[in-house]
C-alpha cells in the first residue's frame, strides 16, 4: 500500500468566530491510501487547541509504515487527527476493496438523514440576532458563546429565531459563577443543551452543580478512556472523530457512552464533506448532531453531502464508504 497527504485549504462563506478566535478558511489534511486499483480517502483538521499542527499531523501519518491495518493502527498513534484521517481511509479502502458500503462493513443498519445544528458565529448581540432571523428556518441552531458577557448574545439569538430549537457553546470560556448565573436563563430561553461551560481542567467544579439543562462534554471527552472522568459533571458527550482518533474508535465511544448512562452528540471540527461523512454513521439516532461544517464553506468537495430539510443525508459511495 502507500499512503499519501495533502494539504488542502476551504475559504469559508464567512468570517467564523468563537471564544478562541476567528478564522476566514479551513486547512485539513487529506489522506490516500492506494492498494493496487483501490484507493481509500479521509480527512482530518489539525487542532492548535490539541497541540496539532498540519506539519506534526503530517509527520505522524508519513511514519505509518506502508502495510498499516486499522486494528495496527490504534497501537501506532494515540487519539487525534492523524489516526482519524488514516482510520478513516482505510475504512473506505476496505469499503472499496469489499464492493460494499462502509455501514454494512461495520454491522450497522443503513443510515438515513439527520437534523443538523447550524452554527451562528460568535459576535456582538444585533450581529447575532441578525444570522438567527436569517437562519430562523433552520430547526437547530447553535450558538457560539464563551465570554463573560453572554446574556444579551442569547436574547438577541432568541428574539431571531424564536421558533428553532437552540443549543449552545462555551467553548471552556465561562467560569462556574458565569455558568451558574447564566443556568436559570439557558431554561427560561428554551435552551436544549449547553456544550462545554467550564475548562476541561477545570470541570470538576461541575460536580454537585444544578444542571437544569443538559451539560456536554466536548474538550473533556476525547475517547473511551475520558468517560471515568465525565462521572457527576456530565450528561452528554460529543463524539468528534478527530478526537476519538477515527471512526473506529468513534463508534466503540459510542456504545460505551449509551451503556453508562450518557446521551450522544456527535460534532465536527470546520472541514469538507469528506470529513463529515463517515461521522453520519456515528450520528444515527443521536441526541443532537451538529455535522454542519459543509455549510460552513463556500467551497467543498466535488461530490459534497446532501442537505436539506431532512437533514445531512449519508455519504454517496462516490464521497466517501
């Protein structure tokens, strides 16, 4: 076999925004793997908050050698990126070698659509009041928060679009006194979920806190190994593939997380369809999915995801599994 990476760069439709800072594109990773006529492809976002950088992402991938199998994998690169893209490839690879769909490889059941957050950039309260009412149709928005000066964001969003259901992010920027006086609001103002309020190293403040609305776990829950220390801070997790390291591992966080008593999420990183499309498998029957990266873009790739009122449908064969 012989693996390959590229860089490749996504102007996106928008400047977007949260608690960490801004960007106008996306830069990813594509990763190929060639067996003979067959080639299988994944794609992952290397993330400066994880300490990943295109450059380290890629030396990780370029060290694999030739012959890598899945099950090898995971005893080669930790959780991240790198394993996601790779993972995510040879799941295609096999698909492509099998003649089969990658759901079926996986002992799934066909996948169908599902409702997708769409994502209103952090900003000042008339700007985001603005992106709600021009995004009032959609059934899901989510907002990005994280600052000590919330309140008047989350008013402005609701009076925008009043009918939508509405989650929210902190993106670790709120404090616990921050959390708690916001708590009352986020159920006053119809809030279905509140993503990561406190710093991962500093969530066991959650512990024994009232959680009127449900509370997840993004940048405390990478993969199986983090659920130990969600217990008494968490109801949900989000399952993102560049943090579980691949799909692989995706879908074991998956069953885990059920069978202990946590609702799933399953989120993305800012990429292309090609990211997003084996995460469609993960997100069947989810509590919320948030896979709107796409959406995101002003540009994707060739044979990009559907979306429409249904949601985010799976992957062509032609994209992806």
């Amino acid at each position: 076999m012989k693996i390959s990476v590229t860089p490749d760069v996504f102007k996106l439709a928008q400047v977007f925004t949260i608690s960490r800072g801004s960007r106008t594109e996306a830069k990813v990773l594509t990763v190929r793997v060639q067996d003979g006529d067959h080639v299988g492809w994944g794609e992952c976002v290397p993330y400066a908050r994880y300490d990943e950088r295109l450059e380290s992402v890629t030396d990780e991938i370029m060290g694999l050698p030739a012959d890598i199998t899945r099950a090898a994998l995971y005893d080669l690169l930790p959780a991240g990126a790198a394993r996601n893209a790779v993972d995510c490839a040879l799941w295609d690879l096999e698909a492509k070698r099998a003649g089969k769909r990658a759901w079926e490889l996986a002992g799934l059941t066909a996948p169908g659509p599902e409702i997708t957050a769409y994502t209103l950039s952090l900003d000042e309260p008339a700007a985001m009041q603005a992106q709600a009412a021009k995004n009032a149709h959609r059934p899901l928005l989510k907002i990005k928060l994280g600052t000590p000066d919330d309140m008047p964001r989350l008013e402005a969003v609701r009076a925008g679009a009043p009918k939508s259901r509405i989650i929210v992010d902190a993106n670790e920027g709120w404090s616990a006194e921050v959390y708690a006086d916001l708590a009352p609001h986020l159920v006053r103002l119809g809030v279905d979920l509140v993503e990561q309020p406190l710093p991962a190293g500093e969530d066991d403040a959650l512990i024994g806190m009232d959680r009127p609305v449900p509370v997840c776990a993004d940048e405390s829950c990478h993969d199986r190994s983090s659920l130990p220390k969600l217990k008494g801070k968490y109801d949900v997790v989000n399952i993102k593939l560049d943090k579980t390291g691949g799909l692989t591992e995706a879908l074991a966080l998956r069953e885990a997380a059920l069978a202990e008593g946590y609702q799933v999420m399953v989120g993305c990183m800012v990429g292309s369809s090609l990211a997003m499309a084996p995460a469609t498998l993960v997100a069947q029957g989810a509590m919320v999915t948030d896979l709107d990266g796409p959406l995101l873009l002003a540009e994707d790739r060739e044979t990009p995801l559907l979306f429409d009122d249904a949601g985010v449908h799976p992957p062509s064969a032609a994209l992806w599994g």
